[in-house]
C-alpha cells in the first residue's frame, strides 16, 4: 500500500518559540492563535507544554490547524508559505510520505526536545520612528500617533514598559540548546533591559548561539553593543532601509539617512556583520531603483520583502500608469545584487508591475496618507511627485 504524503508537516513547533509584543506565546511568527502569555507561562513551559506536544504529534500525522490558514492561504497562491520557508531552512523538503518526517525528527533528535533551537522575541515596541507601514504593537510613536489621531486599536496598551515577566521571558530561552535567539522589535538597540540581558550572557554559551537583531539603523551601537555582538558564535544584523536618502526619511518617518550612514560605517570599521531589509509596498515602488542601485555599488547583502498587510499598501495597489513608471525604472537597474536570488526576485517584481494593478484598496490608501501627511506635515508627493493627480480620484 503506498503510503499517505504529509502535505501539511512543519518543523516549527519542534524547534521554535516566538513571544509577542502582547506577551503571547506561540509556535511561529505565522500561526495566528494566542494560547499562551509570558503572565502565566514562560517561553520555555510554552515550547514543553501539552499543547505544543500535541501540535507536534498531528503534524507528524499529516494533520493541520485552524490557526495555520496564513501559510495554506499562501501555499494555495504562490506555493511558498512560512511554512514552506522553515522547512527549507532545516533542509527538510515538503510533500513527503509521512515515515520521511518521522524519520527527520529521529535523526535531528528532536523527539522529546525540552528547549526551543530558535527563539524569536518581540519583547518590546519601544521604538523612534512610525515607519507608514509599520504598526502600533510594534512601534510606541506609532501608536502614540494613533491615539493622538483617535484611532488606536488599543490606546490602553503599553508595550513598551520592559516589567519582570520580559525578563523572565527573555531568560527562560536562554539556555545550552538555544542556536538562534531573534531579538525583533521595536527597536532593540533602545531597550537597556535586553542590553543588561544580553550583556549577562555567559562567552561560553554565547559562543554556541547565532544573534539576530533587526534594527532601524538610526541608532549607533556602543561599544557595550559590539562588545555584545562580538561575544555570540555569529552576530545578523538586519538594517531596515526601504528608500534612498530623504525618501527613507518619508517612508520610514522621522529616520535620518546621515545617521543611518553612520552606523553602518561604524558597524562595517567594527566588522560587525549586516545586510539590508527592504519591505516592498506602494510606498517605495517608485524610488526603489535608487535604493537597488545603491546597494549594489556597496555590494551589500540584502534581502527584500514583498508586502502583504496591510492591503492598501501592496504595491500593486498603485495606477497602472504608476506601475508603468516603476517597471520602466526597475528594469534599468542592474542585477548585481550579492545575494543573488535578490536578481530573481527583481525580475518578479518587474513583472508584478507589469500585470494588471489591483486598486480596490486605492481610496483607502489614499485617506490613510492624507490623515498622516497632514498629522506629520509632510507630503507623500516628496515621493512620488506624480501621485498627485491620482490621490483622491477614481482609478
Ligand atoms: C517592525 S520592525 C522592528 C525592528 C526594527 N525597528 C526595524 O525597523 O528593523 C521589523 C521589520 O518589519 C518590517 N516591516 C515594517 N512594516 C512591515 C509590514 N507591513 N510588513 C512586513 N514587514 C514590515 C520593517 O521594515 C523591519 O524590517
Ligand atoms: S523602525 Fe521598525 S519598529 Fe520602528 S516604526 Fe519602523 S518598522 Fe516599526
């Protein structure tokens, strides 16, 4: 009898742990479930938990969850997920019978594991900047904004206070198995209780642990900081740049480009190792071949990131005639990105230009910047100057 292919297995509960701004925690950054809460159970109880046990057990079955329709929603578009990403990451191929996932978990010896490999931590939101596309769990000047302006989700909330169930958190997955630990934000390098946390770490078992912390570039890391980076097996820091210049400073408001120059000339005369994150939306279309230029001639590493949520800000929610523009532009620059499947990706997004533009979430985008142009004094058209005739019209 042949036997039943496991369409749905994922590494992730066996593996990781990922706590939110909120406190929950949870098996991925994907899964959308809130089952558990730094209040009443560590990271490390979480990832030992019956709950966790039991997800493991019904993906080596094939079985899936509710919470996982992100990653089929995903898979049934483009067939590639988290899902698909994370299995890749561990060389673990999809679509297998189900005695090749038994079988993986046997030999990384994963079965009855009591410590994550991967931690990722959203532990705080505290942040300098309200990039447009960013949020207010992730980012206390955007969600002052969003008071201020009336529409928070949430104006009780504070995620930016660090009390002792953070540190707990942060400590309880900081033990010998621990190979990554992703420190996300906010913006981390503000936060000096994970500064003191990091700083306490043992040499010895920092030396076994890859550190990952994305970062703004705004902030100069001390050299407490790169005394910190030093001590772990690798240092990533991932540098949120998504325009060149002061179209950054639009897009990723109030950011400052001399200073984010500054501290990758820091990190570089340190050997501090970094690559570039850009996110991709409607906002930076435009100007993208400027910051892909750029890139090049420093022969950075980098990766982009084709934005999701929220919708209004997808780049093809843009007229046709826009897409246009970027495409023609895009198509100038040259593929020799160092991370090569970055010149793959390039190709795609000229032809996501080039297909037909979904403007259903156009008047939405369009009442969005105005409110936060007109809150920051500020103009989009800084820009894209030739957004103007479209902004507020029928497209
Ligand atoms: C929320 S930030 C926190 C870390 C740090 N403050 C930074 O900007 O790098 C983490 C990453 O999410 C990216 N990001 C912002 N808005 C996003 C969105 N709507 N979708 C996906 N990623 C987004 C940021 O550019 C950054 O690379
Ligand atoms: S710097 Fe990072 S956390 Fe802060 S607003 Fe921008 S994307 Fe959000």
């Amino acid at each position: 009898m042949e036997s039943k292919i496991n369409k749905n297995f994922c590494i992730q509960p066996f593996v990781n742990v990922t706590t939110r701004v909120g406190g929950q925690n949870n098996i991925c950054c994907a899964m959308v479930q809130r089952h558990s809460n730094i209040q009443n159970e560590s990271p490390h109880e979480f990832f030992n938990s019956k709950r966790v046990q039991s997800i493991r057990e019904k993906f080596l079955k094939g079985e899936t969850l509710d919470a996982c329709k992100l990653c089929h929603f995903q898979e049934a578009k483009t067939n590639s997920s988290a899902r698909t990403v994370y299995n890749n990451f561990y060389k673990i191929d999809n679509n297998q019978p189900i005695e090749y996932y038994e079988k993986i978990i046997d030999r990384l010896r994963l079965k009855n594991i009591k410590n994550p490999l991967y931690a990722e931590v959203h532990i705080s939101n505290l942040c300098n900047l309200k990039c447009l596309s960013c949020n207010e769990a992730d980012s206390s000047k955007f969600h002052a904004e969003n008071k201020a302006l009336g529409i928070s989700e949430n104006p009780e909330a504070d995620y930016s206070t660090f009390d002792k169930n953070k540190i707990d958190a942060l400590n309880s997955i900081i033990h010998d198995n621990l190979l990554f630990l992703d420190i996300r934000g906010g913006e981390t390098l503000m936060v000096p209780e994970v500064k003191k946390i990091l700083n306490e770490i043992s040499p010895d078992k920092a030396k076994k642990i890859t550190l990952r912390i994305q970062t703004n570039g705004t902030i100069k890391p001390d050299q407490e900081w790169i005394q910190i980076f030093k001590k772990f097996k690798r240092e990533k820091l991932t540098i949120s740049i998504d325009a060149y210049g002061n179209d950054n400073h639009y897009v990723r408001y109030p950011s400052n480009w001399k200073k984010i120059m500054d501290t990758l000339t820091h990190l570089e005369k340190n050997d501090v190792h970094f690559s570039i994150n850009t996110v991709v939306s409607n906002l930076n279309l435009l100007v993208l071949d400027k910051l892909f230029a750029w890139i090049q001639e420093k022969q950075y590493h980098n990766y982009f990131y084709v934005l999701e949520s929220p919708s209004h800000y997808r780049p093809d929610n843009l007229p046709q005639s826009l897409l246009d523009i970027a495409s023609e532009r895009l198509q100038n620059v040259k593929k020799d990105f160092v991370n090569k499947d970055c010149n793959e990706k390039l190709d795609e997004l000229i032809e996501m230009c080039k297909s037909k533009s979904n403007t259903l979430r156009w008047q939405t985008f369009c009442k969005e910047i105005a409110m936060r142009d007109k809150y920051r004094k500020n103009s989009i058209t800084s820009v894209m100057p030739q957004i103007k005739e479209y902004m507020n019209a029928k497209v």
